[in-house]
C-alpha cells in the first residue's frame, strides 16, 4: 500500500470512529453524508476526493 493510501485509510477510520462516537443529530447526519461519499471516492481510488470529503465531515461534526 502507497504511504498515501494509508494515509488515507488511516484517516477514514478515524472520523469514522469520531462520527460513531457522536450523538445522533443533524451534525451526525451532515456528516454521514460526506462519510459515503468518502467511501465512493476510495472505492474509485481517487484519494484528493477521499480526503476531501473526510475533511469536510470532520467540519460537520465540529
């Protein structure tokens, strides 16, 4: 695995682990809509997208 892949999965598991320890609500729900589209752009292999949207579910759960 390319040392930015890993970053990226790294990073993925833990905003996961962050939108899991969140209390439900439209934070959460903002959030989990960036988290899927995460998952899709790593399905596709497009890391700029991924890391992208990881940061901005982040930013919904702030």
């Amino acid at each position: 695995m390319a040392p930015e892949q890993n970053k990226t999965a790294e990073k993925m598991t833990s905003v996961k682990a962050a939108w899991d320890k969140a209390p439900a609500g439209p934070k959460k729900d903002a959030a989990l809509k960036h988290c899927k589209a995460a998952e899709k752009a790593n399905a596709e292999k497009n890391d700029a997208e991924t890391i992208k949207e990881l940061d901005a579910a982040t930013h919904a759960l702030s």
